[in-house]
C-alpha cells in the first residue's frame, strides 16, 4: 500500500521529533545532566521534556531554542543531522553544569 503525500509528510515529521528527542537525550546524559534538571534548566514542566525525549510530541521552535541553551548547544546543532554522533566536542561545557 502506498502512502499518500500527507501520509509521508507526517511520518517525516514524526521521525524529526524522534530523533531531536534522541540527540536531546545523549547530549543530556553525556553531561550528566538529569532530565528533571534539564527540564528545570529549559524552563519546561518535566514531564514535557519527557515526552520530547521520546518524540511524543513536536516541540514549538521557542521550546527547541530553550533545550538547546538549556545544554548549552545551538539550536542549529541538534537540529543538523551531521552532527548526530559527533558529541565530543561538547566536553569543554562539562564544566557549566555541575
């Protein structure tokens, strides 16, 4: 059965939403960051971030913008696919969350 071009178009988005969440996730826990305090951090009710994590829901861009500083990465970085396993250069922010 093919799928339609709205049918397509959704599973593209719905992809996008899992793999933000996916890279919000590693880059927390290479920081060691829990999800609670990210959530705190970001300004969002922790069990949003939950949800975001798990590409349950399609974060706003104002929500995406406040994870990212949140990490302390650009949005452009967990929005780029390049960098999807390229974490280490992030090791230097290690040192802003306690």
């Amino acid at each position: 059965m093919e799928l339609t071009e709205v049918e397509e178009a959704k599973e593209t988005l719905k992809a996008a939403d899992v793999e933000f969440g996916k890279k919000v996730r590693k880059i927390r826990k290479f920081i060691h960051l829990s999800q609670e305090n990210l959530a705190y951090r970001a300004n969002i009710d922790r069990t949003h971030m939950g949800h975001i994590e798990r590409g349950n829901v399609s974060p706003s861009l104002r929500t995406m913008n406040q994870i990212a500083l949140a990490l302390g990465v650009t949005l452009n970085h967990l929005l780029d696919e390049s960098h999807k396993t390229q974490l280490t250069h992030i090791d230097h922010w290690q040192h802003l969350f306690p």
